[in-house]
C-alpha cells in the first residue's frame, strides 16, 4: 500500500454505550474527516434511543456502514455463531485495518483477523482494553481464566494500544508484558467539546452521570452526598443521570434515606445537557481506565471530583485535592464540601486548561492512532 494512500479501518466492539462507543465515535470522525473509510462492527442487543441518536450522528463518518448482530457479554457456545457472522460480515470490508475495544471485540478482532490472515489476506490486527477484563481480580477463578485467555489471544494480534498509563501497567501486572508491539494513546475529545457550558436556572448543587451500576459508584455518590449536607450544614440538591442495570436499586435507596425529593432520577441524556444542571460533576467510580466523563467535564468548564482510580490521577495530577479514595463516601464528602464551601477552590485545583486540551485532544489521538496504525501495516 502507497504510503498516505486512505486505510480501511473496521472497529469492532460489544455494547455501544459509554467510554467505548464514544472512543469509537471520535476515531471514526477523525479517520473520516482525514480521507480514511471507516466502518463499525457491535452488539445488535444492547442500546437504547439515545445510542440510537449518537449512530444517525456518526452514521455520515462510516464509509464502510455499521453492522449490528448479536454479541453477548459473557462467553458461551452462542460465541460460535457470533464469530461465523463477524467474519463474514469483517471479510466483507475488506478492511487493511481491524481494531478491537474491550475483551469481546479485541477477542473477534484477533480470531477474525487471524482466520483472514491464514487465507494471505493483509490486515493489522489491533486491541485496546480499555479497562474491561482488566478489572477482575487476580486471586478469583474467574479472573485467572479471563488473564490466561488475554494471553493466549495476545500471539492472534499486532499490538495492543493502551488508552493510559494505568492500564498498561495493569495490563503488565494481570496478564503480563506484552509479547506483541504496543503504545500508550490516551483518550482525547473532540474540539467541539472544548466550550464552557453555563447552567440553568434551576441548577443542582452536583450530578452523577454515567452507567448505573455500582462498578461506576453511584451507591457512593448517594452516600457522600448525604454525608456532605450534614458538613456543610444544611439541605444540597443533587441529580442522577444515566441508565443501567441497577437503577431500580438507586430509587429504591433515595426512597430508603428520605433523599428523592432531594436527588433526582434521570435517564441517559445529551451530555451537554447533562453539564447545563450543574458547576459540579462527581465520578465515584470503584474502577475506571481513562473516562471520557472525566475530560468532557474538564473541556465544559466544570468543576470535577473523582476518585482516585485508573487513570483519572493521569488528568487532574496524582496529587490533586479533587481526588477522593476508592470506595471511600466519607472522604469524597470532604472534598465535595470543600468544593462546596471554598471560594475560588475550582480556579485553584482544577488542570490549566490550554495544557489540558493540547494533551486530550481527538486531533492528537486520532493523529497518533494513525501513524501506529501505518506502522505496524506497513511491518506485515
């Protein structure tokens, strides 16, 4: 292939929700816009109206289309049929480049890509975790069967690309050091991001918005938000906004403590309409690897507090005051009151912007994405 001539690039991955999708979303607009066609392969089972909303959006950016068909979250015989249908549907592309986001697609991505290379068909093979398997515990069954099988995986592709620091180096602890190439591409947002977002009139004092599910926290959030009013001394209001297989258990809660007149229930929205009801978003989460709620709140102007996981510390400094302890609701009631409470504490603790946006920029992500992309083409 003539150097600079325009790659075909299939992303595949399983759910199109949250920090995947997105990253997908912003690589495909940027690939695009450079002259690049581009298609995607995901799970038909999972989604809603508003991922339904974000696929018109990018639908104009996939040269290639968008394919759909059945993809189950955990491993099971039905994994058969899923393989025989992304290898039809991924031969069908002819991609030069095949690249896989989280456990499931990095798995379809490198047994798919394989089966194409065994019949002298020329396609890079490329795998980003982005958190996923590495989540599991070492010291569990589970968690050993899920590291041995990232292992073996590892021999069926041409690099792993890391999306922080934090998940190489729990990549290097679970699995191992990578036996294949590799990099460390950070997440990046797209210029249209970068905008202040005021709040409305009927502003809350803070928002959760993300995946209800208590890997993400918002148990914790509900926690230290009441541990908060009790530090500062009189009634917040709050909201929480997203869907998730234990949203029921969160009203259930609110009802519980006597916080729903208090704390709202709101289903998954636009994110800019998310950051119009509040200066204060909270990310509890138990374990991330680099979320993308973390710098589109940066870019909007909010002011953050998060815990201190993954590679969250990557973004606002390993010692920032903004970082609460894992899990922790008492300590993220502090900080939250001290943000609360403190004049000027946001101008003071929050990144420099213009560094922040020279770092975690899609331009530059999708930019070092490509020439990785070239590189390990070019070594086939």
């Amino acid at each position: 292939m003539p150097e600079g001539s325009p790659l075909r690039i299939v992303h595949c991955f399983r759910s199109p929700v949250g920090g995947i999708f997105r990253h997908v979303r912003d690589l495909a607009e940027q690939h695009s816009r450079a002259g690049h066609q581009v298609g995607i392969v995901c799970d038909s089972l999972t989604g809603n109206d508003h991922e339904e909303r974000l696929f018109e959006q990018i639908r104009p950016f996939l040269a290639l289309g968008l394919t759909r068909i059945p993809i189950r979250r955990s491993v099971g015989f039905g994994d058969l049929a899923t393989i025989r249908n992304s290898y039809k549907e991924i031969k069908s592309l002819q991609p030069d480049i095949l690249h896989g986001h989280g456990a499931k697609g990095g798995a379809l991505v490198r047994i798919v890509g394989s089966a194409l290379r065994v019949r002298r068909y020329r396609v890079a093979r490329f795998y980003t975790p982005h958190g996923g398997s590495l989540h599991y515990e070492q010291a569990t069954f589970s968690g050993r069967g899920i590291f041995a099988l990232e292992r073996l995986l590892e021999r069926f592709g041409d690099a792993l690309i890391f999306v922080c620091d934090f998940e190489h180096r729990t990549y290097e602890k679970k699995v191992g050091k990578p036996r294949c190439d590799w990099r460390t591409i950070h997440n990046g947002i797209s210029d249209t991001d970068f905008e202040q977002i005021p709040t409305r009139s009927d502003s809350v004092d803070c928002i959760y918005v993300g995946m209800l599910r208590d890997l993400k926290g918002p148990d914790i959030f509900i926690d230290a938000f009441a541990r908060t009013e009790r530090l500062v001394g009189r009634p917040l209001s709050a909201l929480v906004i997203g869907d998730g297989p234990d949203r029921d258990k969160y009203e259930t809660t609110l009802v519980q403590q006597g916080l729903g007149r208090r704390v709202g229930l709101l289903p998954a929205m636009p994110i800019k309409d998310a950051f119009a009801t509040s200066d204060l978003v909270v990310v509890p989460s138990r374990a991330e690897s680099m979320p993308y709620i973390v710098l589109e709140t940066l870019a909007a102007g909010k002011t953050l507090i998060a815990s201190r996981v993954g590679g969250i510390p990557e973004v606002l400094g390993a010692e920032s005051e903004a970082l609460a302890e894992r899990g922790d609701a008492a300590d993220l009631a502090r900080v939250m009151a001290k943000a609360l409470t403190t004049p000027g504490w946001a101008k003071t603790v929050m990144p420099d912007p213009a560094a922040f946006k020279a770092k975690f920029s899609a331009s530059v992500m999708a930019e070092k994405m490509l020439v990785f992309y070239r590189e390990q083409l070019s070594a086939i």
